[in-house]
C-alpha cells in the first residue's frame, strides 16, 4: 500500500497529522516482532497500551509476571486508496487508531468504514480482537467483516500477512474474538463506503413483539422499512409491551 489519498470523484486531503509513512510502520512492527521473539520459554506475552485507553474496569495486575509488549505507537493511518481493478475504496489503519480519528480522516473523502461502533475511542484493534457492531451489523455484520486483510506478529515473533484467499487465510478467520490469543495485532485493511450529508431517521413504536420482529425480518433480507430502505437500525426495549 502506499499513502494515497483523494483523487477521483471523492477529492480530498490526508487526514489531520498526515499519514503516517510505511517506514515508520515497519520500523514499530520490527520492534514488537523483535520483543515477542525474544520471549522466555512459556513466557505469557500482554500488550502495554496507555493508561485510560481500555473500556474495561479491571485491574491490569495479571499483566505483572508477563512479557509486556508496547504498542502505543501503532495509532497511525497508512492508506486511503481505492481498492484494485475498479473496487470500492479501504483504508490500511495500525490497531490503535480510535474511530474518531479513522471517520475524521475518511469522512472528508466522502467516505466512511461500512460498521462504526458508537464509541469514540474504541479501536479497531479492539473492535477486531473484541469483536464490535453497530446500527449497520444487522445487514454487513460486525466490524471485522469489513476488513479484507490482517497483519499479525504471531507467538515467535514471525510477521505474517492473513487475508481470505493466502496461506494464511485459517489465521483471518480465526482471530477475530481472540483478544489477542492468536498473535499481536500490528494493522488492518478496512473497507470504506460511500457517505451521504444526511440520515433520515424515523421512530417506529411497537406493542408487540411479532409486529417488531416481522419487520426486522424484512430489513435483514435486504427489503423496505417503514416504505423506505433501512441503512441502518437500532432498537430499545423498555418493557414487555413497549
């Protein structure tokens, strides 16, 4: 990938900051490649990311006893670029960048990642290991199901790139959910989709719950909600009738 930008229909600028450059990248995954492959025997490996970045409350004690790896600094973004052979358009992301910062760097394109969880902060990282969906998933599934390609450092610090279709296509299926298990996380090709100025956005009260489910039935095979196309859908359950 190269750090490719606008251009076309979608014009444009790099993100705030600049991308950050492949060499830089590499640079950061050889240093976590080199720390992980330098692990004891049975020696545990954790990843240190920066305090206040975890929505999880617990303490991190469990991580005293193991091989601490650092990777603060994959927070960059490499990429926006159309994909090959007249595709739709990805963005290549380091696991530490926040959807903040991914949807502020592509919205201006005219483009967004087709599943964006609501939280701010949350990684993609995170989202892929941890697994997160939004008010997209019920037609494109959850955030890992939009990335097309997977660069891991795996237990003996060997760098592989995992995609569908290569050698390591067993890896790409597997690691999403895996919190980290199958190997570090070093960064992610995501894909993006056309972004309009608006969202119409229409409350449907329900009193049962067949009437409900009926019409999420529709929305998930792809027919009209409420008369028009659902992009998106939410729902809240305040109580048996309601």
């Amino acid at each position: 990938f190269g750090p490719v930008a606008g251009g076309g229909e979608e014009g444009g600028a790099p993100p705030p900051g600049g991308f950050k450059s492949l060499a830089a990248h590499q640079r950061d995954v050889r240093r976590v490649s080199e720390q992980v492959g330098a692990r004891k025997e049975g020696q545990l490996v954790t990843t240190r990311r920066g305090r206040g970045d975890s929505h999880c409350p617990r303490s991190e004690q469990y991580k005293d006893a193991t091989l601490q790896v650092d990777i603060s600094s994959l927070d960059g973004i490499l990429a926006v670029e159309k994909a090959p052979g007249g595709g739709g358009w990805h963005a290549l992301v380091e696991p530490r960048v926040t959807m903040e910062k991914l949807v502020r760097a592509v919205l201006p394109l005219g483009l967004i990642p087709e599943v964006v969880p609501e939280f701010r902060r949350i990684t993609v990282g995170g989202s892929i290991q941890g697994i997160a969906g939004e008010s997209t998933s019920f037609d494109l599934g959850f955030f890992h199901d939009s990335c097309e390609s997977y660069e891991i450092v795996l237990g003996d610090g060997t760098v592989v790139l995992a995609n569908a279709s290569n050698q390591h296509s067993d890896l790409f299926h597997a690691l999403p959910g895996t919190y980290g298990t199958l190997g570090i996380l070093t960064a992610a090709t995501v894909r993006l989709r056309r972004a309009t100025p608006y969202v119409a956005v229409e409350y449907l009260p329900y009193k049962l719950l067949a009437t409900m489910m009926s019409h999420l039935t529709a929305a998930l095979n792809g027919g009209d909600y409420s008369g028009a196309p659902c992009d998106f859908l939410e729902g809240f359950g305040y109580a048996p009738d309601r």
